[in-house]
C-alpha cells in the first residue's frame, strides 16, 4: 500500500522537484527536537518505509514516543540503508599473493560469481584493505541519494566492528550473518528500542596520550556503567578535540565495552574529512542540506542542541594518561606506568583473566636459545610478536604517523629491535601506506622490521602466521608466558597465537616501544628502551612524539589526493581478481571435490508445513562451559590444528598440512566448520578442569574431541545442550558460532547471560538461548553437567517467557527463554531465519 507520511516528502532544492526527502519537521511534533540524533535516523527510516505490513504507523509513533517508550522492550523494525559483508582473509604483498590465490581460488571464484549474479551486490577484491576501514574513506554516503529521495546512510555488517562508521555519523552495527542474509531479501532488522546512554566529553587530551589510550580509558568506563544492548551518543565540547579518525577509534571498540551503537552525530568535522577523503564536491554540498534540513547535522558547542538522554556519563579528557589492555580481555585497561607491576602480580595470581598461576619460584625462569647462529634468552613476559594491525588503529593517522615518527627517532638514536620477535605492519587500507612512504616514516618502520605484510585482517583476528621453531620451543620448555604485544582490538586467550598466553592492546607507538624493550616487565620512566652502541641509555620519552609534532605531519601529508588516486582503481587493480573466470549462470555449479565451497545442509528435511513446537526430552550436557566463553572459543577463524577433527577430514580429502589454510578461509565448507566448532586449544570445559578442545562422552566416560562426541550422540538419537555462564558468545560477531552447534545437535544453551549478536545468531539458526533467573546458576542450582535435561517448550509461545527444565535426578527449575520479540519467535517455530525466509518466499 501506499505510505501513510508521503505528505511529508519535499523537495531538497526547489529547482530540483525530482530530489525529494521525508521531512520530519514537518512531522509538527515537538518530541522530534528532543530525540538523540541516532534515534532520529531510526524513525526516518521508519517514516520513509512505512508501507503498514513491514512497518507500521504505530511503529513510527513508538520510536517518536521514545522518551516514555525506551524502557518498555518495545519492539521496531529497523531497514538499514545497506549491509556489508566481510571476508575474513587477508591478502599478503606480492611475495605470497600467488599463493592467496591458490589457496583461496576457490572462493574467490564463488565471490565472484555472486557480484554477477545478484543485482546491487558490490565486490571489493583482496588485497583492498580491511573492510571497515575501506567503508570509513570510501564506501560510506553519510547520505544516500537514491531512487529520487535523500535518506540517512546507515548499515549492518557480519563483523562486529561494524560500528566503526559511527565515528561518520553513519548509524551502523555487527549482526549474524544469518540476520544480515534476512536484511539482503528485504526483511528489516526487529530490534528492540534502545536505551541511549550520552557520553559528555569534555576538556582536551594531554600531549603525550594518543586516541589509543582514550579508547581503552572509554572501553573500562562504559564498561563500568553497563551499555549492553544500549546505543551510546556522544555530545559536549570535547567531541571537537577529536578528528574523525579518533571517532572512528572508539566507536571500533564498541563491542568491547557490549553496547549496540557508539554515535557521533555529523558535524563540520566531519564534512571536513570528506573533503579531506576525496569525496565528491557536489555530494557533500548535499549531504550538508539534507542534515541541516532534517535536523540532524550537530554543533557541538551548542548545548541547546543536546538531546535528552537516557543517563549522561563524563569523561574529561585531561585525565587520560597512556594505557594498555590485557592481557586477556581487551576491558582489562592497564595503565603503562603499572605494565610492569601488573605483569608480575598476574603471572602469580590464580587462573583466571588477570592469572596465569605460574610458581613463584619459577617467575624469573630463563631459558637460552639460538636464532640466527645468535644466543639468546626468553622470560616470562618476553615480547614474541609485535603487531601494528587491525582496523581499530590503522585507520587512524595520527596513531599511524605516531608510530612512523617514534621508529625514525628510535633508529636515529641507534635502537633496534631483536630479529626473533615477529613485527609486522597490516595497515586497513592503501592510504596508510601512501602516507608513511611521503612522510618519510616508512624506511624507519622497515629498519625495526615493521614492514607491511599485507593488507587486511591479521594478527588481531589470529593470522599471525607461525613463530620461529627455537622461539616455541623455548616457550615450551620453560613453560613460559610469552606476551604478544598488538594495536588490535581482542586479545582473548586462543586468538592471537597459541604461544602467546598474555596478549596487550596498545596503541602503535607502545608496540614498536615494547618490541624494542624485547618484554613487558619494564617500567618506562625508571629503565631505558635499551643501549645504542656508544653505550647511552634510551629512555620512551627521548623519542616519544607529541600530539602537536604529529598533527603537523598529518595536515601537511594526509591529502585528498591521496585517497583518490587509491580509491578510484580500488576494483581493477587486483590484477589475479580480474583474469578469474567465473561461470554466469544463475544458479551456482556445486563441485563436490571442493574442500572450501559446499552446498550447505540446512534446509535438508524442510517442510513447507510448519512444524509445531517440539520440547527437548532427555538431552545430555555436552560442553559444561564457564563465564566469557568468546566465539574465538565457539568458532576459532585461525589455523587447523595437525591433530583436530578438521585436519583428520582434511587429510582424508588427500590434503597435507601445508594446504589446510585457516578455518575462516574454509567457512563455506560446513564439514570442516562442524569440525572446527569449539576447537580451541584454550577452551576450559569443567568437564576436564583443563584447558583442550575436547569433552567426556558422558555414557561411555570417554574423553573425546567435542566433534567426535557429539557424532556418537547425534548417531545414538540423543539431543544436546550447553550449560555456560555469564557473556556467553562475546567477541566477534561470527554467524558459524551458532551454525557450528546447530550441525553438533545443539538444541538449546543455557547460561547466565549473552553478548548481544551471539544470541541473535542462535534464534536466527533455532538454537534456544535460555538464561537462568536472576540470582541463579548452575553453582546454586548444583548442577554438575552430568544430569539430563528435559525443556517443556509449550505450544503457545511469548518472548522472554519462562519456561520448566525436569532433570532425571527429578529436580526441577525454569529458566527464561530468550526470544526477545515475536518476530524472534516466528524464526524459532521456522527453525531458523533461512527457513522462514525460504517458506515465506515458496508461499
């Protein structure tokens, strides 16, 4: 039907009455001028598609009622303006492209193939950069100008730092990738209206503190104040300290401190980095218009422009000083003048996220070994790789630039760094590179061993590639905490590498600081980086830069021209991308001996009835699992370990160890990625009260890996749960976290709490999210794992209803049942969003 608020379309220039957009101000509504700007982007999109099917009159009214309406779990349908797919593969320089090529063949051509196939569906070939960084400088409209009409750009990605582009003005965050499959066939996103928490900034950062230290500083505070599932805006006049890159920084780590959206509302800031990005001159003549005409373009030393809020938090940027994170979650902020103390105290310190339980009579353990016919000598806290990476810092040139301009006073001042220490440089686009070279940095960097290796997701998503042979032996023998030091932003235990046990978050600077050091038990102020060859001692703040020394730099070297020179041959200069021949038939041609692309098994057994709801009789308990179980855990996207059930499938496929790539190169293949489900090396199954990739087979009492039990599970008819804890599923949004265990015959999880996206992919694939009842857990309810486990799921469904568990012990308790909204519901009774998708369309 026809939109109910078409008498709010206006033209945006009257000499142009074919250009029109939804004014809401004409709307008369005096709540508009009091909405958070993020808000406002919600209720245009729901005013413009409103069509009384998909959205409704009384959906726009409750997202205009937002004030009264946040507290209510009201759900919105929301219809992004685009999404983006990230392909987790990242592509080495010259050297090893070749091999990129042969390994990856395979999907590149599926890829490919589907740009061709599919309208409005645009490939960025490997080899581009990091995909967020690539939207930030290029892909991003801050509005679009499509069909006729101007609208808010806005967007939802399968990585969880989709959040970065927040930092534009672009509303924008992580989904499943199941979800994000709903969205490209035309479903809005059903969310449920947001709390908005404003974050006041205010006064300036000191000299020596980088955007770095602030995002780490904004992670532990807002992780303090509680943002799960809440939008953060912020306001106050320290926004304007702040260049569009350090935006872009803290709204990367959005998903480290678990709320949905960190926004900052357009401003002349950042129509000035449109500028400086190369951005069309007449667009942004338009996007500044349009904002202005919509009440949404922000000055933010207005005040009469602050919006109403549902709480206000204060940071004053003068109290941040330089710090790290670590070192296994990236909340765990560590001021570097307390690096070293902090160090020592968890080596001792009990298991845990700030423990590592070594002896202390072992603490200063050394042991020696030979690199390069040189001796050497590893400790614990010794750096073994050192990684500017990740599209959190490389995005940012003044972290960039920093890092360039340390390394050039480092090598001037006789410093080096130890050749068995893995450096490395990923920058997200071809504009860092183009930057350090003209700056005169690059040289520098290179002479510390930080030369570029590629361009795309590395170390930080655990593409680190292996250590050399002596280092890990060393690290094996001593029984060592080997540290790796990375500008990236998760450093959960398994990610990074399996040799490293710590693992820091800094800024770019502090990981060429730290691989000069050689370790983390340093204190900075009192002992020198090292000794040049006359015999002085270097202290960091001999050749630390300052804030001002680094934005000279910028302003003369990060130039329009630069950005689009990189931009305008972005499609065509992969030379390996274009001589790919792909079929142009409609339909893909399934080739049964590929061991990367296979045609999936989901929609086997559909119906086109719709089942009705089943409970889960006498399920058995495969994984008893702790708190912040990450989807690093559930799904690892690094290395096929030789001796997994992944590998053993592979070398029955007549693959050697040399071709098995990684498990996100392989994630069209579901045979490997069953395989790979909790396959982490660092997973803690209380069942075993170690850490292994492995659980009992409860009626045999075997030790077994999870895949190999689950099979004989599966083969003898008995459904399976996992019991977890709190944060179950935090970190990277990865839709194969929920595919996995779907393909294991997990039929429900039951902890204590969940990371937003991880639940939503688990209802997108018919997996039942159950969380205990406030103040309960399996501690308090002595649940040991080896009970089994019957949930009545009644006929007639609510969200977040309760529902009974029966054990064959006779106890009996409820849980409540996460289907959050009855849009969640309708994919649960569908057995997934994919086949409600595919009844609604055969209907």
């Amino acid at each position: 039907m026809s939109n109910p608020f078409s008498h709010l379309e206006e033209p945006l220039d009257p000499g142009q009455s074919t250009k029109k957009f939804f004014s809401l101000k004409r709307l008369g509504d005096s709540r508009y001028e009091h909405l958070p700007f993020s808000i406002r982007v919600l209720l245009e999109a729901a005013v413009r598609n409103c069509d009384e099917f998909l959205v409704k009159k009384h959906d726009v009214e409750n997202i205009l009622n937002w004030k009264e309406m946040q507290h209510k779990n009201i759900e919105v349908p929301f219809k992004p303006a685009r999404v983006i797919l990230q392909d987790f593969t990242p592509d080495s320089l010259e050297k090893n492209q070749d091999l990129e090529f042969e390994r990856n063949k395979e999907r590149f051509e599926f890829l490919k193939w589907g740009s061709q196939a599919f309208q409005n569906m645009r490939i960025i070939p490997p080899g581009s950069g990091i995909i967020h960084q690539v939207n930030l400088e290029y892909l991003a409209r801050v509005v679009f100008d499509q069909d006729g009409y101007y609208y808010p750009d806005s967007v939802v990605g399968t990585d969880s730092h989709t959040t970065m582009i927040n930092g534009l003005g672009v509303l924008g965050w992580g989904v499943g990738g199941i979800e994000a499959e709903a969205v490209m066939l035309g479903q809005p996103i059903s969310m449920v209206l947001p709390e908005v928490i404003g974050y006041k900034l205010i006064g300036s950062p000191q000299p020596l503190v980088t955007s770095t230290d602030i995002v780490l500083t904004v992670t532990k505070h807002l992780r303090q104040v509680g943002v799960v599932g809440k939008f953060v805006e912020f306001f106050g006049p320290g926004v304007g300290q702040l260049s569009i890159a350090d935006r872009a920084t803290i709204a990367n780590m959005c998903p480290e401190y678990g709320a949905t959206a960190a926004f900052f509302p357009v401003d002349e800031v950042s129509i000035k980095y449109l500028v400086q990005t190369g951005r069309d001159k007449e667009k942004i003549q338009h996007i500044r218009k349009y904002l202005e005409a919509a009440g949404m373009f922000r000055d933010f030393t207005n005040t009469s422009q602050d919006p109403e809020f549902t709480q206000i938090v204060e940071l004053n940027l003068q109290t941040v000083v330089p710090c790290c994170s670590g070192p296994k979650r990236p909340q765990d902020k560590v001021m570097v003048s307390d690096m070293k103390k902090d160090f020592e105290t968890c080596l001792g310190a009990k298991q845990g996220f700030k423990g590592f339980q070594i002896a202390s009579e072992h603490h200063d353990k050394k042991v020696k070994f030979v690199y390069n016919d040189m001796e050497f000598e590893l400790t614990h806290g010794s750096v073994v790789i050192a990684a500017i990476t990740s599209c959190t810092n490389t995005s940012n040139p003044s972290v960039m630039l920093g890092a360039g301009l340390l390394a050039k006073k480092a090598v001037e001042a006789g410093l080096v760094v130890k050749p068995y220490i893995k450096t490395s440089l990923s920058p997200g686009s071809g504009v860092v590179t183009y930057y350090l070279r003209e700056s005169g940095v690059m040289s520098y960097l290179a002479q510390l061993g930080f030369d570029v290796v590629g361009y795309g997701c590395m170390t930080c998503i655990g593409n680190s590639g292996p250590l050399p042979e002596p280092v890990v032996e060393a690290i094996t023998q001593g029984d060592l905490v080997a540290v790796g030091v990375l500008s990236g932003n998760r450093n959960f235990e398994g990610r990074v590498h399996p040799n490293t046990r710590a693992n820091y978050l800094a800024s770019p600077p502090l990981v060429i600081a730290y691989a000069i050091a050689g370790t983390v038990r340093i204190d900075f102020e009192k002992e020198p980086l090292g000794v040049n060859a006359q015999g002085k001692k270097i202290f960091l703040k001999d050749i630390w830069p300052l804030r001002e020394e680094i934005q000279a730099v910028e302003r003369q070297y990060v130039i329009p021209g630069m950005f689009k020179e990189v931009y305008q041959k972005i499609e065509t200069v992969n030379k390996a991308w274009n001589d790919l021949e792909v079929p142009s038939d409609k339909l893909y041609a399934w080739n049964p001996k590929s061991t990367y692309i296979k045609s999936p098994p989901f929609f086997e057994n559909l119906t086109l009835e719709l089942p009705p709801p089943k409970s889960i009789v006498d399920a058995y308990v495969l994984l008893n699992l702790g708190d912040s179980v990450t989807t690093d855990h559930i799904s690892p996207a690094g290395n096929i370990a030789r001796n997994s059930a992944a590998a053993r499938y592979l070398t029955s496929r007549g693959l050697t160890p040399r071709d098995f790539n990684s498990y996100g190169s392989r994630r069209g293949n579901d045979a490997v990625m069953a395989r790979g489900t909790f396959a982490n090396i660092r997973l803690l199954n209380k069942f075993l009260n170690k850490q292994a990739p492995q659980t009992i087979h409860l009626p045999s009492d075997e030790t077994l890996d999870v895949f190999d039990a689950s099979e004989r599970y599966q083969q003898a008819g008995h459904p399976l749960i996992v019991l977890a804890g709190k944060e179950y599923g935090s970190g990277s949004s990865r839709d194969w976290a929920a595919k996995g265990p779907f393909l294991l015959g997990i039929k429900a999880v039951l902890a204590e709490s969940y990371e937003r996206i991880h639940r939503s992919n688990l209802v997108g694939m018919g997996v039942i999210p159950l969380q205990y009842l406030p103040g309960e857990d399996a501690e308090s309810l002595g649940l040991s794992g080896r009970e089994r486990y019957t949930i009545i799921i009644p006929q007639e469904l609510v969200p977040r209803m309760n529902v009974q568990i029966k054990l064959d012990t006779g106890k009996t308790f409820q849980a409540i049942m996460r289907f959050d909204t009855d849009v969640e519901l309708t994919y649960f009774r569908n057995g997934g969003i994919l086949n409600y998708m595919i009844r609604k369309m055969a209907s």
